[in-house]
C-alpha cells in the first residue's frame, strides 16, 4: 500500500526492516527430479557437450550471447570460464535419475542491496526440454532466491524475438511486464529485450503450482503430465 508524505506526495511502502539481502551460495540444490549445482570444467564438461551435441543445429544458441564451441577443448575452457564467473553463479542441471549433466543456468545481475536477482544464461540441451528435471530446476533456483535468501524480485530477461523464451517465462509463472527498446547490442545486432518478473508477494502461490506439478502423481505411467504448469505447455 502506498503512502503520502508530509508533501502529499504518493510514495512507496515503507521497508524499516530492510537490510541487504545475502550473496547466493556457490552450493548444490536437491530434488526429487533434478540437481542443480556450481558448473564445472571437470565434473560437466563430457556430460553437457554430449548432450548439447544431441541438437541437430545451433538454434539453441541464437539468442545467447555466445555460440556453442565446436569441440570439446574449447567446450572445456567454456565452461571453465563459466566457474571462474565473480559477477553470477552459473550453474549445471544434472538429471538426478541418471547423474547426467543436460543444461545450465545462471543467477546473474545480482543486486543484494535492492534484492533483485536475475535468472539467465539458460541453456538446454535437447534430452533437457520439457522435462520434470528442468521445470524442477527452475522451481529450485527460485526457492534458493525467495525462501533462502530473501530477494524480493526475480527477473527473466531475453531478446523480444525469442519465442520459446518469452513462452517459457510465462509458463513457469512470471509476469509479463515490457520491452526496453534497443537495450543491447550482442553477436552485431540491436536487441529489444522483454522483462518478465516474479515477487515475492508472488511467490507463495507460484511455490505451490510448482510443488503441486511436480507430485508424481501429476504424471502417468508414461510421464506425461495430468494437470499443465500455470495453463503452460508439457515439460
């Protein structure tokens, strides 16, 4: 609720008890379907460059600001730059049920003192897609951000021309809020990037869609979904 001060001014809610909100840890997140950890050269380079290699085309990588490396070398000192990262915490999605490393995904723009963190840097290889080890991995990051740590918004960014991206956020329950125009410059062209959000006033509702979707009995003998994620898609 807004409030007036003695100007007659609308302002914002008072936060008396804000304090800054904690760095995120470089540590693991468990689940029932996926692991989410601290990507690294050695333990996830073979895994995830085999899966990525899974794609019949670099389509996947359009909309990043790099282009998957060609070979494994190069994939290996990819992902080690990723590690070395000071400013975000890139992290590897590993498919508990088979200890297999499939995608990555960063917590990145990390703003402790106004607690706003992004999710980004999203990578999924093929066997990844629309699977309950990759939805569980988004509701993981989350639950580090809001139950842990104590952000009070969450940001997906992406090109505005990004379909999947953009169809993607909404699925996993975040709001559509805009479109900074000519925002970057990446790969030599002008991006429009679309924000999408999630608060923490949000978040208990968004907690339980997830956790309610997640149930194996949300799933038949097939694996297929009985109930959708927020009216979104399978996976």
């Amino acid at each position: 609720m807004n409030m007036t001060n003695s100007f007659g001014q609308p302002i914002g809610p008072a936060l008396p008890d804000w304090v800054p909100r904690p760095q995120p840890p470089r540590t693991a997140m468990v689940g029932r379907y996926a692991v989410v950890e601290p990507v690294s050269a050695e333990r996830h380079a073979a895994d995830l460059f085999s899966a990525y290699g899974e794609a019949p085309d670099a389509r996947d990588w359009t909309y990043l600001s790099v282009e998957c490396p060609r070979n494994e070398p190069q994939f290996r000192a990819y992902l080690a730059k990723l590690a070395g990262s000071e400013d975000r915490v890139n992290h590897a999605i590993i498919d508990a049920a088979t200890g297999r490393a499939l995608g990555t995904a960063a917590l990145m723009r990390i703003d402790p003192a106004n607690g706003t963190i992004e999710v980004g840097f999203i990578a999924f290889s093929p066997a990844l897609k629309r699977t309950r080890v990759g939805t569980e991995a988004m509701y993981l990051m989350m639950r580090r951000v809001f139950d842990e740590l104590g952000y009070r918004r969450y940001e997906w960014k992406c090109d505005s021309l990004n379909a999947p991206s953009r169809a993607a956020a909404l699925r996993y329950g975040f709001t559509f809020e805009g479109i900074f125009r000519k925002a970057i410059v990446y790969k030599g062209r002008s991006r429009d990037t679309a924000w999408h959000s999630i608060t923490d006033e949000e978040w208990p509702r968004i907690k339980a869609g997830f956790e309610a979707w997640l149930e194996p009995g949300n799933f038949d003998a097939d694996g297929r979904q009985r109930s959708r994620l927020f009216g979104g898609q399978r996976g």
